[in-house]
C-alpha cells in the first residue's frame, strides 16, 4: 500500500531528525494511550457516575480513546500538539524542522477529520477533546458535555 510506504518513510525520518527542546517538551506531554489527559478524562467520567465505556476500542474506526457502546458516543482526547491544536497552534510552533513537523500535523488533523466523518456516517457521535481542554479548571465542563450525550440516548 502506498500509504503505508510513506509513513515508514517518515518512521526512518523521526529517526534522524534533530529534535529540538522545545519539541521534546512538548511531546513528551502528547498523551500516549492510557496516559495523562485520558487517563484525567476517564477519572473525572469515573467520579461523576458516566460508565459502561470501552476504551481504546479497535473495532470501532479511528479506535476511540472512550466509546460508549449503547449511546453510539466516541470520545476522542486529542495531544495539542501532534494533532494541531488550534488553541495552542502559537505556543507549540516548532522552531527547527518546522516544514516537517507542519506536514506531519497535517496530515494527523486530516486523518482525524476523515475519522470523524466516516464515524458520522456510520451513525456514531464524536466528542473530541484537546488536552489543553483537560485542566483541573476545565475538565468538568468536558463531563458535562460527555453527560449531555448520554442523557439524549
Ligand atoms: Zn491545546
């Protein structure tokens, strides 16, 4: 497949690239599967009553971070900077290789948009949530919207 070639291609670049501190930084804060913000979200959903999800489900398209099976809810936590926070787009700019880094952002925002219309069209609901939207501060706001979902089931 081609585009598998091509991500292995840029599997090899990674490799390569000098990464500069700025950059380290800011992915060490991208949340892996099951870490930081997602782990926040689940929490926050655990404490306020919202159950009876599944987590990083491969079956479903995009294998969303949180589903909610029966309410066809996929709930998505995005780290702001692989996947191009527009809030964030400033702060986390790279400052080296940064043609590079702006086309691999790309074309995570453009899979993550194909993602949520294929889900749409399968009739599933999309919730996606930018970890910046996660702070203590915030984090209740985004229950409440998961919560808001539910209760139109
Ligand atoms: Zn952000």
């Amino acid at each position: 497949m081609r585009a598998q070639g091509k991500r292995y291609g840029i599997k090899r670049l990674v490799e390569t690239i000098q990464v500069s501190e700025n950059i380290s930084r800011s992915m060490r804060n991208t949340p892996q599967k099951g870490t930081g913000p997602e782990l926040k979200l689940r929490s926050a959903l655990w404490k306020a009553g919202l159950r009876g999800y599944r987590v990083n489900v491969r079956n479903v398209v995009g294998k969303p971070d949180i589903f909610f099976r029966r309410a066809r809810l996929a709930v998505f936590v995005h780290g702001c900077f692989w996947h191009g926070c527009p809030h964030c787009k400033r702060n986390l700019k790279p400052k080296t290789n940064s043609h590079y880094w702006e086309t691999k952002i790309d074309q995570t925002r453009v899979r993550d948009a194909a993602v949520r219309s294929e889900l749409e069209a399968l009739n599933y609901r999309v919730l996606v949530f930018w970890e910046c939207e996660l702070t203590a501060a915030r984090i209740d706001d985004a229950v409440a919207l998961i919560g808001n979902e539910l209760d139109r089931v």
